[in-house]
C-alpha cells in the first residue's frame, strides 16, 4: 500500500487517480502510523510552503514524514512536495522545512515570469530510478515560483532549464522528488510513477 499524505494542500486526487490507472493499491491519508507502516509514501502539494509546514505541525505529521524517509522504503514529493523536503524556504520569509534533504528553497529571479508555468525539459544529470525508460530530455508539466538548491550537488539527479539551470529531480538513497507533475505530464509522467510503484512492491 502507498500513502498519499493528505495535508489539506495539494493536487492529492490526481496523483491517486494516477496510482489507480497504474492498478497500484494507494490511500489518501494523515494518520502517521499508516504513513510510517505503509510500502512507499508520496508528498504531492501544491500552494505556500509555510502555509504547508503549518499544516504538517497541526495535524502531527513532521515525525511521520522523517520517519518514512529514514525507513529505507521509497518516498517521493512532487512540486511542493519537493520543497517541503528541504531545510529551508525564504517563500514569503524564512520557513523551516522537514529537512529531510539538505539545502534550500529560494525564488526565481525577478525577471523572470513566475509561476514557472507549463512544458519544460528534464536533463538526466544522473542515473536513478524514475528515469527507467524515460527518454533523457523528454517533457514534463510544471507549475512553481520557487525551486530547491541541495547541499549536495550530487542530489540533483535531473535538471531544468529557467532562467538558469536548477534542480527538478532530487534523489538522495531511497528519497525521490520531482519539481513537476508526473501524474499531469501524460504517459511519459505515467511511466515514472510506474518506476516508483515498482520500487515499492521491492520492498
């Protein structure tokens, strides 16, 4: 079974919808056991990254959310829950993330049009498993002002092009994350979700 974490934010029906054509058994939920206890968890969200840490502390789900991605068993975010995974976000001031990846979140330049909003390539900077069969510079669906600068270079395991070169997919062991929208970038999104569905029926 994969979690869907339900913290009131967030494009949570798509990404089940998704798991559900994938025929992958998932559940919308914010009960921290069965996060914890659950074979592969998603972070999916879209909205303020304060607004959703403020969630995440209301609903007691910050312990649960570390403690799945230390489990060892595959986690993934998606757009803002991407960002949430990270120390740090200066979106409308200074927020503390999970710090689940080390690094920060911070804006796009100013001349920039933000949201960063519509069909962008992913460069493959790294192996890793998402990108199984997933064409190197292929297409995906993004929506997002702010993007994840890792403590770590090596975590960026793919790369976008916006104004200047940023991280979209972050891998660090058996933590997964892209900046865009699997579930809304057609079949090439399907089949990396697929990927990720495959890395939890391994465990």
């Amino acid at each position: 079974m994969i979690a869907i974490i339900d913290y009131g934010l967030g494009n949570l029906e798509s990404v089940k919808y998704a798991l559900d054509r994938l025929g992958a058994p998932s559940v919308l939920t914010n009960d921290p056991v069965a996060i914890v206890s659950a074979d592969g968890v998603i972070l999916p969200g879209v909205g303020a990254f304060g607004r959703a840490m403020e969630k995440f502390r209301e609903l007691g789900l910050v312990d649960a959310a570390r403690s799945a991605a230390a489990s060892g068993r595959p986690f993934m975010g998606i757009c803002l829950g991407l960002q949430l995974l990270f120390s740090s976000s200066e979106e409308h001031g200074e927020h503390e993330g999970l710090g689940i990846v080390p690094g920060r979140v911070v804006r796009f330049a100013h001349d920039l049009t933000v949201p960063h909003m519509g069909w962008n390539q992913v460069h493959q900077e790294r192996p890793c498993p998402l990108f199984d069969g997933v064409p190197d510079e292929n297409f995906f669906y993004f929506a997002h002002s702010y993007y994840a600068e890792p403590a770590d270079p090596a975590a960026a395991v793919g790369s976008t092009d916006y104004g200047r070169r940023y991280a979209s997919t972050i891998q660090q062991g058996n933590v997964f994350a892209t900046q865009y929208h699997p579930e809304k970038s057609g079949p090439v999104g399907l089949k990396m979700l697929g990927n990720f569905v495959r890395l939890c029926k391994g465990v």
